[in-house]
C-alpha cells in the first residue's frame, strides 16, 4: 500500500522570510513549475504584507494539490538571519492531516539543522518507503493516514445546523455537477466548510471538484474554469460580483446561500427535494448519529434515487435516458427537471 501512496507526493519546497522582511523561495525538490511556483508564493502567508499569520492551508491548482506549513523561528537556532519559512508540498490527493504531520516533522529537522539537506533526505525516505522516523523529530507512516478519514474529517452535521433546509440546495448542485463558490474573509473556516461538501455526494467519493484557496487572478480563474462543476472557497468578497463563476453562492460569514439567475430553472426544487431535505436535517439534527452516519443515511436516499435513474434507462435504447423517456412516467416537473439533469450528470442521458 505505502508503495503506491507514496507516489502521490510530487514535491517539497521552502520558502523563507529574513531579518529584512523579504520573502523569497529558496529550495525545492525535485523541481515546481514556474506558474505553480507563483501560485504558492502567492498562498504563503508569508508574501501577504502584514496580514493574518496561518500555519497550516492547502488547495488545489492545474490538479496538484498543495500542503502549506509556516512557522516562526525562535531563537537560538541554526537559522539566525530567517524569522519566519513555510514548508510547501505537492502531491497529487487530498489527505491534509497526511501532509500537515509530514511537514511539522519536516520544519523540526530544518529548525535543527538549518540546511534542506536533511529534509530532502527524509523526503526521499518517505518517497521510497512510506516511512519516516528519528527520535527527536518525532515518526511519521503513510499508512497511517487512509484516505477515507481524510474524506470523513470535516462535519456534516455544522453544515446542517447552519443551513437547515436550505442543505438540499447545496446537495441539489452537487448532484447536479455545478459550480458552487463560498465566501469567508477567514482561510481556516473556508477550509473547513468546503472540504465537507463533497460528502454530500459520497457516491462518487469525487475531492477533486475541490477547490478551497483560490485567488481571483487571471491565472486561478483561467484554471477554475475549465473544470465542468466546483466547490471553490474564496477569501475576497469580491466573488460575489464575479456571477460568471458560480451557479450557487454562498456567503458564509452571513449563512447566506444565493442560486444565480442563470441556474435558478436548472435547480427548481419540488416534493422530491424537499422528501431528501427532510432526510438530511432529521438526519443531523439526531444527536445519536454521528457525522458518518449522518453521510451514510444521505448517501443511502442518493443511491435509491440513482437506482430509480438507471431502472429508468434500462428501459430506454442504449441504456440512456431522454427528456421523451422521461415525460411518458409523468413526474413533476420539478422532479422531471432534476432527473433530466441528474442523467446527464450521471453520463445516463443519450446525447
């Protein structure tokens, strides 16, 4: 198993901050291309003028993930001209309790030794067998860190007491495979919100819709759009003008969710949305359950209502649905829209 996960992990890189206040990258193994490189300089916290200090942020760009841990210097150390540096990993999953345990090893043996040399070496070491130990850094093994958990770490059932009802909007889009944008002026609670939406569709156990750190520069843009249906977390208000991003905005700071004119027939709500919305709430609201139970009772009506969709096409030439099928069964309209659309996202629909 620590055989194919290790080679997840893309790179490591090193970006410091000295006694004059520059910021600048120093070292990278094997080697970052120059548009990512940008990108992560601009996630460091570091190159933010004086803003917020954040020790841990991840995201994803042109499908690499990134890992971000910064730390300050305290003296004495080896590092006597460096007050701040942040270890920066690629790879290609999203397990962010992975790669946050990795790097803090990472930062202790830079603190201690003041040279990358040692972090390259242990780098490898994971590289090659999935497994990093010293006594002094602490121990650090690919194979504890499932993937799964990583899946399962946010709560669904936050998202549900803040949102109530309105849950089935967030889950209607993505079944739908639309483009939602959250808004937080604060990176962690964005983290935290956006990397529990995909739960929502566990069927498809799909991270890489997710996009949680992106910056409104032509390059992220450029790079968000080619990508059919998102979870993208912003941190500048300014997204809430930008309509030709998303379909579904939410304001988080305000509990706010907002559907654009554009998607509002696309994501016309009727009985069968709000049959699943009752079934989420009543679902978290139940202190018994826990978060991944939560998931599994939604994850158990999505696969009831997938099973209808493909019972569906079964009858239809081709195994494929179409809007002629559809209208012979006389659903609602509302229903009748969300299965159309449901099947397309499904790959159902005969195009």
């Amino acid at each position: 198993m620590a055989a194919t996960e290790t080679q997840f992990m893309l790179s490591v890189g090193l970006i410091e901050k000295d006694v004059n206040g520059d910021t600048l990258w120093v070292w990278c193994f094997p080697s970052v291309g120059s548009d990512l490189r940008k990108v992560l300089l601009s996630k460091c916290c570091l190159t933010q003028d004086g803003r917020d200090f954040h020790t841990f942020v991840f995201g994803q760009f042109c499908r690499t993930w990134y890992y971000i841990t910064t730390v300050e210097v305290q003296e004495p150390t080896a590092l006597n001209k460096v007050t701040h540096f942040s270890i920066v990993v690629t790879a290609k999953d999203f397990n962010p309790e992975k790669y946050a345990a990795l790097s803090r090893i990472l930062c202790r043996m830079y603190i201690k030794h003041g040279s990358p040399v040692k972090m390259m070496e242990a780098y490898v070491t994971v590289l090659t067998k999935g497994i990093c130990q010293s006594d002094e850094n602490g121990s650090f093994l690919i194979k504890d860190y499932d993937v799964r958990n990583a899946y399962l770490a946010g709560s669904v059932k936050d998202v549900v007491s803040q949102f109530g009802m309105e849950t089935i909007i967030l889950y209607t889009a993505l079944m739908l495979k639309k483009r939602i944008v959250i808004h937080h002026p604060r990176i962690e609670a964005l983290l935290e919100f956006t990397r529990v939406l995909p739960t929502l569709t566990w069927h498809r156990k799909d991270w890489s819709i997710l996009h949680p750190y992106v910056h409104l520069t032509d390059t992220e843009v450029e790079d968000l759009k080619k990508c059919p249906g998102y979870v993208a977390g912003f941190v500048d208000p300014e997204v809430s003008n930008r309509s030709d991003l998303f379909d579904v905005y939410v304001n988080l700071p305000d509990g706010v969710i907002t559907v654009s004119q554009s998607a509002k027939e696309s994501m016309a709500m009727g009985k069968l949305h709000k049959d699943i919305g009752h079934l989420i709430v009543q679902s978290a609201e139940d202190a018994e359950r826990s978060d991944s139970q939560v998931i599994k009772d939604i994850s158990v009506k999505t696969k009831e209502i997938l099973a209808n969709l493909v019972a569906l096409a079964d009858k239809c030439e081709d195994c494929k649905i179409t809007l002629e099928g559809l209208k012979l069964h006389h659903f609602p309209p509302a229903t009748e829209n969300f299965l159309f659309q449901l099947a397309a996202a499904e790959q159902l629909l005969r195009i």
